[in-house]
C-alpha cells in the first residue's frame, strides 16, 4: 500500500506524447473518478509526484486545476484534499443527467440501426460477465461505455456534449453503489436494448428515467445502510 493509500497497480503510466501538466491532471482526476484516491484523502504534493514520476510543479498545478473545477479542496495551512461530495451535490448533478440520458434514449429509438443495437447488446453482454466476476472496475467502465453508445446512438452533438461533461462525475457517484446495483443494473439495460431494437421511443424514455433514478436512489440510500 502506498503512503497516499494508493492501492498498488492503480497510479497509471504517464503517456509521453502531450503537455505534462494535462497528462498528471488526466492521471490524477482518473485516480479521483474511479476512487483509487477517496473523498476526503489528503493529497501530498510530493507524494504524489515521486508516484508519477514527475516533479512536484505539473502536480502543483494539476491540483489547483481540479480545484478550479471542484474536484479537489485547497485548504490553507492544510494541504490538498479530494473533495467530499455532498447529498444535495449527487442529487442534482444525477437528476441532471436523469434528463440527457432520458432524451438520449428517445433519439436513438428513433434512430438506431442492427448495428446500434448489436453493438449495445455485447457491452451487455460483457458487463453481465463483469458482475459475474465480481469485477466492480470492469463493470463501472463498461456501464460508462453502454450509456455513452446510447449518446452515442442518439445522434446529437450538443446533447452529447452537455451528456460529457457530466459523464465522469456520474462514474465517481456510481462506483461506490455498482456493487450494490449488480445484476439489476444490467437487467435493465437488457429491457432499454429492446425499446431501443422495437423503435418504442416512449418506452426507451421512460425505461432509461426509471434506470436512472434507481442508480440515484441507491447512491442516497449507501449513506444510511
């Protein structure tokens, strides 16, 4: 276990091409996404950077970025921490993203082709395999994967931008209930893949808005169990 509380295998490899500044910011806020690094968890500048291989200045500034963008609290006398998400910041940012998906699923009713559908019907497929395994980041990663396909399916590049820059705060909310979701989870996946195949535009949207305020109601209800 490293000093941060970084479990081993889980800091990634830096990929040279790039600005190194952007390049510790992308580790670190996957780091944060995928909750390697937990809420609350100090952040020790030098730590950090002797985990990255790089000098403290890209992480210095990588961090008073994700600040900047709520993901980390800068604290004075205190240090960095991985900010402590609150019920009502998960709320609305979930309820949110209820309505994209809810409209993304009615759009690629409507227009999604075999190929759409097949395509959404081996993510399936592998995250049922993932929930089998008890492979909680392999279904996290592959649930991110199925509903940006939908976005994908739908066809709408402001939808699909706004969908985006929800999309890893909706992962950061979601990995703590996957587990708790499990098989469910892609039960219902299974039932918005056949409104999506039956052109059922009412019933993908009302599939994907019941979906999605499952995932809320879980993540509210990990906070009292």
């Amino acid at each position: 276990m490293l000093s941060t509380g970084l479990p081993q295998g889980a800091v990634p490899r830096l990929e040279r091409p790039g600005p190194l500044r952007e390049r510790v910011y992308e580790a670190l806020l996957e780091l944060i996404t995928t909750r390697a690094l937990q809420p609350g968890q100090h952040l020790v500048e030098s730590e950090l950077a002797g985990h990255l291989g790089v000098s403290r200045q890209p992480v210095r500034e990588a961090l008073q970025r994700l600040n900047t963008e709520g993901w980390v609290d800068l604290r004075p006398a205190q240090g960095a921490f991985v900010h402590e998400p609150t019920e009502e910041e998960a709320d609305q940012l979930l309820t949110v993203r209820t309505l994209l998906e809810a409209e993304a699923a009615r759009l690629a009713a409507a227009l999604a082709d075999a190929a759409g559908v097949g395509a959404l019907e081996e993510l399936c497929a592998e995250g049922e395999r993932a929930v089998a395994a008890d492979d909680v980041d392999a279904a996290v990663a592959l649930n991110a994967r199925f509903h940006a396909k939908i976005m994908e399916l739908a066809s709408n590049a402001v939808l699909a931008e706004l969908a985006a820059q929800v999309d890893r705060r909706v992962r950061w909310y979601y990995t703590p209930v996957a587990r708790q979701r499990g098989s469910q989870s892609w039960v219902e996946h299974r039932a918005l893949i056949a409104a999506i195949a039956d052109r059922d535009e009412p019933r993908a949207t009302r599939l994907m808005r019941e979906h999605t305020e499952h995932t809320r109601t879980s993540y509210h209800e990990r906070a009292t169990s």
